[in-house]
C-alpha cells in the first residue's frame, strides 16, 4: 500500500508569503490513503493485490481499495494518453515532513532554500491545451520532504511542485511519491501497479482540505542519479525522466483506476 500525503506549502518569494488557495490560514490537505492498483504478480498473499470484487466497498481511507470501480460523474475518453512530463528534480536539502505541515508562515521554507528548486522540476502538457506548470504563475517551486513511518506505512521521501500567482496557489501540482525512504541512484518504475513503483499524480487543489485527480504517470521510467542520506532531513536528491506519458484516471492502460482515488477521498477532476 502507497501514502498519499497531500501538501501544500506556503511560499516565501520576493512576491511574499503565498498562502494556500481558498483558505489563508491552513497550508495542508489531509493525509489519505491509496493501495496499488494491480499486482502483476498475482500473488493474493501480497496487500498490492485488490479485495474481492464482490465484498462492499469500505469508506474508510486507510483500508484496501475496492476493485469495483465508482461511478466519478466524469465523461469516458477514450482510453490514450492525456499527457506528458519531462522531469529535472536536484534538491541540495530534503525537508522534514511534519515540519512542512506545521510552516504556516513559511520560515522552515525560508531558511532551507538550497533545498528548493525554483522554476519547478516537472513540465509537460496535458488535456487539450493544459500546461504544467500552469500559464500565468509567478511562481513555480518544487521540493523533497522525507515522511516518517506512521502505522503500517514505512517512511518514505515525496516531492512537491506548486505554483503562485500574486495571491494564491494555482492548479495544477504534482506530488510524487517514493515507497519508502532508502533511494539509490538507478531506475525505477513510474506506475501504480506494485508497492516497489513510484506514484506521480497531478492534481488539482479543489478547496483547503480537498483535491481531484487530475492524471497518474504509468509505464514510466524515472532515473534517480543522486541520493545522499534519504532517510532523514537534510540529505540530497536529484533525479529525471523523459516523456512520461500521464493518463486521466478513467482512461489507463490498466482501465479505470479512478477507485484507487475515490476510495482513498479524492475526487476525479474533469476532463480538460
């Protein structure tokens, strides 16, 4: 099973302190959970594989995901790919986590800025004519933050890419999410499909403690290049990627996947 722990980060640049769209005074949206969609291996002793199809759904966000699909009131496309990423991530500084979640004015940010990569690392386009980072930021950042373990989840490094206007945060971001926290350099799977892939979604913030789903990366590939102490604050990470098809969760090469969203407490963002 994958953490999905969405951030938003209030940033200090030379256009001040950026607060999170809609709601000034709160910088995070909830942690969720999301379970890998397909296991390839088949093996039913793995927690990647799905629960049977024919028991309930459960709402509870942190249990398995469902293998029915949800109806997400989201028009079918037809199934290709909605988009693609190119991707140049080199962070000096890893930040911690929680203390992102607590930086409500923005001073950890500020005092670790070798650790932020300013102009964002992730570009692309997607839709009929969307562009990551969005047209019309000011701003574009992008950061590591090493998660600890909390349950049953290992600790794991995500990255962040956000975008400001003058006043607010703009959509969309992508977060990416390593499965735990020993990174070395080499490659590795940009999917959903087992709990060693990479998770990269593109989302969409729909309020302070909300988002959609806008696109997930599957059958990439993403070379890390550059891994020093991932296993705490402070280390140094850089990888890349080139062409990396996103798809629209209702449309992938493994089906409709929008479950592992829904079920999780996104929502699916429309199509674009």
């Amino acid at each position: 099973m994958k953490k999905l722990a969405l951030l938003l980060v209030p940033v200090v640049t030379a256009l001040g302190t950026m607060a999170c769209e809609d709601d000034p005074g709160s910088n995070w949206i909830p942690d969720i959970s999301i379970d890998t969609v397909v296991d390839t291996a088949g093996d039913p002793s793995t927690d990647t594989t799905m629960p049977d199809p024919t028991a309930d759904p459960i709402p509870d966000p942190t249990s398995e995901v469902p293998d029915t699909i949800a109806d997400t009131s989201v028009d079918e496309i037809p199934s290709g790919v909605y988009g693609t990423l190119n991707i140049s991530f080199n962070s000096t500084y890893i930040f911690d986590y929680d203390l992102l979640v607590a930086d409500t004015t923005g001073a950890y940010l500020s005092a670790h800025m070798g650790g932020v990569v300013m102009g964002g690392a992730y570009t692309g386009t997607y839709g009929s004519g969307g562009v990551i980072p969005p047209a019309g930021a000011a701003q574009t950042i992008a950061l590591a933050a090493h998660a600890p373990a909390e349950g049953t989840y290992p600790a794991y490094v995500l990255t962040l890419q956000q975008s400001q206007s003058s006043t607010a945060v703009m959509n969309p971001m992508v977060q990416m999410y390593f499965p735990n926290d020993t990174i070395t350099a080499g490659s590795y799977a940009l999917d959903i499909q087992t709990a060693a892939d990479i998770m990269l979604v593109v989302l969409n913030s729909t309020g302070p403690s909300s988002a959609c789903a806008l696109a997930v990366a599957i059958g990439g590939t993403l070379t890390v290049t550059n891994a020093v102490n991932t296993t705490a604050e402070g280390g140094s990470l850089a990888f890349n990627g080139s062409a990396v098809s996103i798809y629209h969760p209702t449309a992938t090469p493994l089906g409709d996947v929008s479950s592992a969203f829904t079920s999780a407490g996104l929502t699916i963002c429309p199509i674009e």
